[in-house]
C-alpha cells in the first residue's frame, strides 16, 4: 500500500473528488493507524502493535449444551502464535491443542465446535474468542479442562472482566491484519445470507434477524468494533432461547446447562429472567457478539464489513471459509512481504460427516449453503 507522510495535526487529507476538495479524517479505537481516502483503500502509516495478557487468569461454571463443569484458563503467548486452544484434563490421553482458525471447525449446531482430526476438542468456543477478538488480543493459549468453555452468564463480558484482571501486554512486533478485497457472499436457507465486503475504516459488523416472535421481531444492529464499542454495546448481551425450544433440546442432548443465569428465556411473549433485558434489541446484539467470535477464526483481525441476515454459526463459518478459499478476495497486510498461508482443500468445501459436542454426535458441514 501506498505511504504517505502525515502533517504535523496527525490527520490525513484525503482528495474528494476530482476538484481535489481536501478533507480530515481520524481512526480511534483498535484500527488506529490506517488513515484513509475517500472512496480508497486505506494507507498504513503506523500499524498497530501485537498484543497478548500480562498474566494467567481463570473462570469456572458449566457448559450451557453439555452441563458439565469445566475451568478455562487465559494464558499469555508468544508473539505471532495466535489463539491456541490447550485441551487438559483428558482421561487416560495426553493433552491436546488446535490453532483457533477455519480449518478448526468440527461442527456449528447451536455453539462452534472445534477439533482436529482425532475428534472435537472444546464446544462453545465463540464467546472466549469474541472477548479476545473485541479487547484486541492477538496471542493467547486457552487452556480448558472440559470438552466446552464455561458458558458463565451467557454473553462475553465475563471474558472481557478476565481479561482486564490479567492485564495487556503489547509486543514490539506489529499487527497483521487480513483486507478484504472484493465481496463475497453466501446464501442459506429462507432469505438467509452474509457477506463480507471491504470496507477501508476497520472491522464492521451489520447484523439483522427476524423471528415471529412479536417480541423480537425484526431487529437490526451495526457497529464499528473497536475494544471500546465491544465492550459497550455488545460483550453484555446474552444468548437467548425459547422455552418451547427446551424439551426438544434436551432430547437431542443439548442445553443441558442453560438456566435463567446464563440464557435469556422467552416464553409467551415475554422474557422470563427476573433482572429483564441489558438492551432492548439485546437478542441481535447477541448475534452480532457470535460474529465477532466466529470470524475470529480467521486467524488475523479482519479489514472489512460483514453482513449478516437470519444467520448464525453455520453461515458466519460459510462466508469466511469462502472468503479464504479465494485468493484474490483478501490479502494479509505486513511491514514486510508475507506469503500467504496455505489454503487447505477442506477450507473450500469440507466433507460431511459427525462431530462430538459435549459426547454427543452433531453434524460438522462444508461451507456451501443451498
């Protein structure tokens, strides 16, 4: 990209149009440092450092699907190593760890699973990596003693609280991030659809949802993520279910440790948690919480605006596996010349088959949506 040299304010001056009509812009937040043109693709002129924790810092509770008790430990990490999960605790086998990246989605029922080829390894993984992605970490083990991460009150703030008990560190090396380039689009079932576009100011989520539920209806939210409007507007809230919904999840194993504690439940209209709803459009909120968690797994920040309608897990999965896929939808941004990583078969169109989610079977999918 090109460089430009900034005036003494620290602001950029961008042409406008073709009568070069000069104007001032300023990014603040997590993306400070890519001054932007108007209409044009940003110009680095300082990147970001990389980040990790100062320190370990520990949660407990229960898996909201499985029910069963686990502790999930933050560690801090070396630089450029990414988010690696640490699965302990495994009778009678050595303990196992996976990259946090696309390929490491086993299954999408109702939580992201991920695992490797010798099976899942930790359920429920996108609020942990939400909170990481939202605050900025870019490096961190996450140790687990369980097959799912604790689901703690249902949204991502309990991480982030941990987090900030930890501490952040900031490495001298700078942050990479992955631009994209060109729209790409996947398409689900009943209007159903996210895309991912380029989009020059940072990292964008829109997300929109629809349910006959009078309730809930139809609600839209969108905002610029940076550490500060993560933690605002989106880490509190909640996910959310149907009391209807209950008996059946349990029978196919799921939900087993959902309670009034750590889910918003609606029945008849109405939430039935005592202390109400954090926001009034709390349940896209929460969607767009899933989001951030899920491209998370793009292994760098992301530089660009995704949107999604009547989407979840299985489509945010879809649409970045196909952005991956294309060589020519995103590039990585380096201070120095990067190769791109290997883009495996699998990342284009997985095989079908099953996946364990907290002991149970679920099935794991390939990215192409009819």
């Amino acid at each position: 990209m090109r460089r430009r040299a900034l005036p003494p304010s620290g602001r950029c001056r961008c042409e406008a149009d073709a009568a070069a009509k000069m104007c001032s812009r300023r990014l603040g937040g997590a993306e400070r440092g890519f001054f932007l043109r108007n209409g044009c693709e940003p110009i680095l002129m300082k990147r970001a450092k990389q980040t990790t924790l100062l320190n370990s810092v520990s949660l407990s509770g229960v898996g909201v699907h499985s029910g069963l008790a686990a502790t999930l430990t933050l560690h801090p990490a070396p630089v450029s190593s990414g988010i690696v999960f640490l699965r302990t605790g495994i009778k009678g086998m050595p303990d196992r760890e996976v990259v946090a990246d696309v390929r490491a989605v086993t299954a999408t029922d109702f939580a992201t699973v991920l695992g490797d080829a010798n099976g899942p390894l930790c359920s429920t993984a996108e609020h942990v990596l939400a909170a990481l992605r939202g605050v900025g970490i870019d490096n961190a083990v996450v140790e687990i003693d369980g097959p799912e991460a604790p689901i703690m009150d249902g949204s991502a703030a309990p991480f982030v609280d941990a987090i900030d008990r930890a501490g952040i560190r900031e490495y001298e090396a700078p942050r990479r991030y992955i631009e994209v380039l060109k729209p790409v689009r996947v398409e689900g079932r009943n209007g159903a659809f996210g895309e991912l576009r380029p989009y020059a100011r940072g990292f964008r989520v829109e997300s929109e949802i629809s349910f006959d539920e009078p309730l809930i209806g139809c609600q839209r939210f969108a905002a610029d993520i940076t550490p500060e409007s993560f933690r605002r507007d989106i880490a509190r809230a909640r996910t959310f279910g149907f009391m209807r919904d209950v008996a059946k999840l349990w029978r196919a194993g799921y939900a087993l440790g959902a309670s009034f504690e750590n889910t918003l439940v609606i029945s008849d209209n109405r939430v039935m948690n005592l202390d109400g709803v954090r926001f009034a459009d709390e349940f896209v909120r929460h969607k767009a919480l899933d989001a951030v968690g899920d491209l998370a797994l793009a292994g760098a920040p992301l530089l660009g605006a995704y949107r999604t309608v009547r989407g979840g897990h299985k489509l945010n999965h879809a649409v970045l596996s196909a952005l991956l896929s294309d060589p020519t939808a995103w590039r990585l941004t380096d201070p120095q010349p990067a190769r791109r990583p290997r883009i495996l078969p699998d990342l284009a169109a997985g095989a079908a088959g099953t996946a364990m989610v907290g002991g149970l079977a679920a099935p794991a999918y390939g990215p192409d949506l009819t």
